[in-house]
C-alpha cells in the first residue's frame, strides 16, 4: 500500500529505473482483470509459465513479435514537451505498479521523486 499522502509526481523514474517494474511476474488478479476488462492487448506481452497441477507463474512484458524480455515497460510514454511521463494502462496497470512505493522508506531507496524535494 503507498504511504499516506503520496501524490505521483509522473517522473518516470520507477517504470524506467526499477527492474522490476518491467521485468517481473503478475498473479492471477491481474490476469483475471486484463482478462475481465477484455484487454488482450496486454495479455499478448505475457508469458504464461506452466509450474504443474494447474498453476501458473505469468512473466510479463515478454515481447510479443519476438518473446523476449523487454528493455523498460512497454506501457510507459512521455509527455511532448514535458518532463513527465504517463502509463498507458494507468486504469488496469498490475498491482505491483499500482502498490509502488511500498513505503516512504522504498520511495526515497529507489530514487522516486515524489519524496526527494
């Protein structure tokens, strides 16, 4: 859960900087979400991993033309003419996007500028 009283400044800096904003895995809420909302746009950038009896790990931003990983979030643009950039699933991003910054502690550990000024 964010701290209290942040407010995105739209730096860019987690979607860019942070590994796991765009190499990691989502869990089956996010799947159920994208595939709830009928976003098959997203779900062509993930990589369903079969572990056994049912159950999967979902890798993401896998690149759908080559299925490689990524080199930053397919999903990030920045703003013409601004120093701010905006997510283009911001309304169904996953939950590890939407979780971030844990803390005040992990914003000002990973360089978010919500907390630096």
């Amino acid at each position: 859960m964010r701290p209290s009283g942040f407010v995105c400044k739209q730096c860019g800096n987690c979607c860019l900087n942070l590994y796991d904003a765009y190499q990691h895995s989502v869990d089956q809420s996010d799947i159920d979400m994208w595939q709830d909302n009928a976003r098959d746009d997203i779900l062509a950038w993930v990589d369903p991993i079969d572990i056994g009896n049912g159950r999967y790990v979902y890798d993401v931003w896998i690149n759908p033309r080559t299925h490689d990983d990524v080199a930053r979030c397919p999903w990030l643009r920045k703003l013409t003419g601004e120093d701010k950039y905006i997510c283009k699933i911001h309304d169904v991003k996953p939950r590890v996007c939407r979780d971030y910054p844990k803390s005040k502690k992990h914003a000002k550990e990973t360089g978010c500028k919500r907390f630096t000024g």
